[in-house]
C-alpha cells in the first residue's frame, strides 16, 4: 500500500499496470531504507560525456538519467518498438545512436504519424522517435519506435533534466553504453 514501495515494485517488473493471472513478480523483502536508485540495475556512476545523458537499454527495458558529472540521479523501465509492426507493415525498432534531445512538448503532445496518439512530456531525438510518457509501459517492446516510459517519469526528465541545444543540450544513447 504504500507509494515508494509500489513504485520500486512497479519498476522492479518494468511495468505500469496490474499484475495479470500466473504472473510472477519481484517484491524486495525490506524496502524501507531504500528508494528506487538502490534498486537500478545500472551502476551508480559512469565516464562523464559533459552533458546531461538519458541512456535506454531496450535489453534491459530501462533508462537512467546520468547528470553531467556521470551520476546517477533517475531510472526506470521503458518500452520501446518492437521487431514488426503489423499496420505499417514495417520493422518497427528503436534506432540505436547517440543522438541530441532537439525538441520537446509537454503534458499535450500527440504523435502526428499515428493519430494523434498521446505522448506526454515528448522529448525528440531522431526524426519521429521520442522519448515520452506512457499509461501502457508492459514489460516488453509494443511501440512503433518510440520509448515509452511512465509519465510521471517523462515529466521529470522533461521538466527538470533535458535541455534543448541552446541550453546546454542533453545526449540520448540508445544501446550499450558501458
């Protein structure tokens, strides 16, 4: 019942919904002097790159946050697009890279390729790939290329930790980084 352990839960089994019928999770035994960043499974520092960097690992469906220093400052799980998507009759996968945060939308942003579908807190890195909020972040690759993650987590990175080029610009890394 209680918030931060729900959240550590929630980010221990990459997903944002209810558990379904016959699935196991992961459930820590003592989580009460501990918060999510104990939980990453990331290591707490890296080479610094000089700029703020958001790097998603599709394998492990996660992101960290890692602060100009090389520190870690926020994770959690992401989704990202699949091998094939049936009504575009394309591959569909993220674009690994290292790419430069270029544009951003807030709580309103919709995808102009797909329907308008919501993408809150949108971070552009590459053409129509973004970074963005999400109510379905399943635990496995279900997206059309994008990376999914929760949308509180999207309005964080996109509030308090990406900036656009002329502000100093934040680095995507898709792929190994370490």
């Amino acid at each position: 019942k209680d918030p931060i352990e729900r959240d550590i839960v929630m980010r221990l089994n990459r997903v944002n919904g209810n558990p379904w019928g016959g699935q196991t999770i992961v459930v820590p035994k003592d989580m009460s002097s501990k918060d999510h960043l104990d939980y990453a499974p990331f290591p707490r520092a890296v080479n610094p790159i000089g700029k703020n960097a958001v790097i998603v690992f599709p394998s492990e469906l996660a992101w960290a946050a890692y602060d100009k220093h090389g520190h870690l400052v926020h994770w959690g799980p992401m989704s990202g697009g699949k091998d094939w998507c049936a009504d575009t009759q394309e591959k569909c996968r993220t674009v690994n890279g290292m790419f430069e945060v270029y544009r951003k939308g807030g709580g309103g942003c919709k995808s102009r390729k797909f329907d308008g579908a919501p993408m809150p807190y949108c971070m552009f890195f590459k053409g129509g790939f973004a970074l963005h909020g999400s109510n379905s972040v399943p635990g496995y690759h279900a997206s059309h290329g994008c990376v999914r993650m929760y949308t509180k987590d999207a309005k964080w990175l996109n509030r308090h930790f990406v900036t656009l080029p002329k502000e100093g610009g934040t680095i995507v890394i898709v792929g190994d980084y370490y």
